[in-house]
C-alpha cells in the first residue's frame, strides 16, 4: 500500500504529513497487541490510519485459504484509505503497535479547503499505485532469489538505518512475495553464503546489506 516514511522514528510523525497547526481535524491513538486486527476486509472504511510505533501488514485470505500480504506498513506510514466505502484488505499489528485514527470525513471535509493536505493525499494514492504495480511486477515475473533480494533492499530503502531490522517473520515474508516458507529460507541462505548479507542476533531478523550492488543486480 501506501510507502510515506516519516523522518524519524524519535521524532513522531505529524498528522499526514501536516503539523499539528495545519491540521483542522482531531486524531486518536490505539494500542494493538501483536497479531490484533486493526480492521477487517468488507468492514466500513470510516477511518484513515498512521503507524506511530510498531509495524502492520494488510492482506487476503484466498479461497483456499492462503494469505497473500499486499503491503507491511512502517512507522510513519498512511493505510486504510480506500477510493470507496468498505477496506479492500485486513489489516493486522505485525508487533505490539501503536496507530493513530483519522475520521476519513473529517479528512476529506479538510481536504477540500487545504491545497497543502489535498497535494499530499495525491502523493500517497500516487505511491499506493505504484507500489502495486511494482508488487505485481515481483510475483509475476521474479524468480524466488530476486523476490527475496527486492524485498530487502525496499527495506532498506524504507528504514534507512544501516541495519534492517524486520518486524516480520518469514512466513510473513513469504505470503508477502508468494512464496513458501522454506522458499524464503534457502534464498536468506544463498545470499548469506554468497556474501550480499549478514544475520545479527540468533533470530537472524537483523540483516547487514554487505553487498547492495549483488541485491541491485538481482532486483534488475
């Protein structure tokens, strides 16, 4: 979905973008316990969502039951808002999450007088478009080395510390590039013993990207 990261995560994101003396519209925080659903797929889109701590991915059952993951949000990022009236996709806290709530009326009532909100909602339906795009490109072209490989670098791109370190398990990862489980390991694998990578921690969910340029070319 949608990929607007804030600037920092020591330094709470602001309302769309918008400082608080900009923002005619009130928001409030939730708390989500790891696994808790924020929202489910059908309901009624009454709300826009931010990630303040924590990460949440959106997915689909299919009809024989597998999940496939559309998007991981991060801290900072904008999710839920639908160009119709019900949520295309679930929505599910990764992590023990912290969200902020916008009433999607109240942001589309401000949108219409704020030149400023209205450029950053095109911004993000913009990014949202894209990023399906370049997810359907991924699972219907890439082989399982290159699917892993662009994964990590959008990352990498999207955290931008040095470190990856992923909120996600690898199952998640696979129903996220299409893949199974097992898929997923051996490619982490390949790329450790080839040298584009590093595992810290005994979870091996903090990954050292030694060789972007390999990644890169993977992901060509």
């Amino acid at each position: 979905m949608f990929a607007h990261i804030s600037p920092s995560p020591a330094c709470p994101p602001s309302i769309l973008g918008l400082t608080a003396s900009h923002a005619s519209f009130s928001s409030s925080e939730f708390n989500y316990r790891k696994g808790t659903e924020i929202y489910g797929e059908k309901e009624p889109a009454e709300y826009v969502y931010q990630v303040m701590s924590g990460a949440v991915r959106s997915y689909k059952l299919l009809s024989d039951g597998r999940r496939q993951i559309g998007a991981f949000h991060l801290v900072g990022d904008i999710f839920g808002l639908e160009n119709n009236d019900i949520h295309r996709f679930t929505a599910e806290a990764v992590v023990d999450t912290t969200v902020r709530l916008i009433r999607r009326l109240s942001l589309e009532r401000v949108a219409h007088t704020d030149p400023a909100l209205a450029r950053h909602l095109l911004v993000m339906t913009t990014s949202n478009l894209q990023h399906a795009e370049d997810h359907m490109l991924l699972l219907g072209r890439k082989t399982a080395l290159e699917r892993v490989a662009a994964f990590l670098l959008e990352m990498d791109r999207r955290t931008g510390v040095g470190v990856v370190a992923l909120p996600m398990c690898r199952r998640d990862i696979a129903d996220y590039l299409g893949l199974t489980l097992e898929t997923v390991s051996r490619a982490l694998s390949k790329l450790h013993a080839c040298g584009a990578l590093d595992f810290l921690g005994s979870n091996q969910r903090e990954i050292v990207l030694v060789d972007r340029a390999q990644l890169a070319m993977l992901d060509t």
